[in-house]
C-alpha cells in the first residue's frame, strides 16, 4: 500500500512541475505575441518621472516628430542636431506640446554637426558638459551618416 502512495505521490509531483513548467512557456510565449504586436509604451512611470530622452537629428522628420512624442509622454527632451536656431523653434514646440498633454516638459539643445565632428573626444566632452547629470533612459539615435563604398573597405576614420 505505501508503494501505491509513493508512487501516486511522485506522479502527481512530475505532474504539477509539468502543468507549471507549460504555464510558465505559456506566459512567456504570450507576452512575446503581445509585445510583437502591440509594442511596449515609453512611459514615465516605466522609467522614473524625472527621465530625459535624448533625440538626435531632432529639428526634422522622425526625430522631431519623436520627440514630441515622448514630451506628451512627460520625458524631458535632449534636443541634439546641427542648426541652433532651429533646435530652439523645435524645443518651444516640443515644450508646448508636453503642456498641451498635461506634462511639465524641460528640454536641453545641442548644436553639433555629426559631419564634421564624429570622435570619441567630441561625444566624450558633450556628455561631460550637457549630459552627465541627466536620467538619461532613452536615446533615439536620428543621425544619419554615410559614406560611398563598400563597407569592408573603409578605414576606422
């Protein structure tokens, strides 16, 4: 008789650690699908109320329009492209948008053309002076650059 329970006992052990171990493949599996399908939100009470988004390439196209995207999430925007004049109309309007969605947006704008200025030292010195002290949680890199020819024949210049 105590064999018929020990064993029972050990079936319904294996069988438990199965249903759980297919429930747990289950979940995972589902939260994939989900998150294929319906993206994950970029919000502040994901990543802290005080968080900053940096945007590079921010004055055009994608990244402005990024970046009025994230300030009526609640991120602060680092605004990175070439013109300051026009990176200062962009971080008004991103400003007036973040209050348009109820949010108090602060923003940051930083001239620098990607061209011309693409080292360690430059990237170094802009995180040192801008950057440092800022809960920096996204970065939506928007800079394109490019050069002509074959990848595998280009310098680390």
């Amino acid at each position: 008789m105590d064999s018929e329970k020990g064993a029972d006992y050990l079936y319904y052990t294996a069988l438990g650690l199965g249903v759980f171990q297919l429930s747990v493949w289950a979940l995972r599996t589902l939260t994939v699908l989900s998150r294929t399908l319906f993206g994950v939100r970029a919000t502040t009470s994901r990543y802290g109320e005080n968080s900053w988004a940096i945007v590079t390439g921010s004055t055009d196209g994608i990244g402005k329009a990024a970046s009025i995207y994230l300030a009526q999430q609640g991120f602060n925007i680092v605004l990175i492209s070439r013109t300051l004049s026009k990176l200062q109309a962009v971080a008004k309007e991103v400003e007036e948008a973040g209050s348009k969605a109820g949010k108090k947006v602060k923003t940051k704008v930083i001239a620098n053309d990607w061209t011309k200025n693409f080292d360690s030292e430059t990237h170094e010195s802009m995180y040192q002076t801008h950057l440092k002290d800022l809960d920096i949680s996204i970065l939506i890199n928007n800079v394109g650059i490019a050069d002509a020819g074959d990848f595998i024949d280009l310098t680390e210049q």
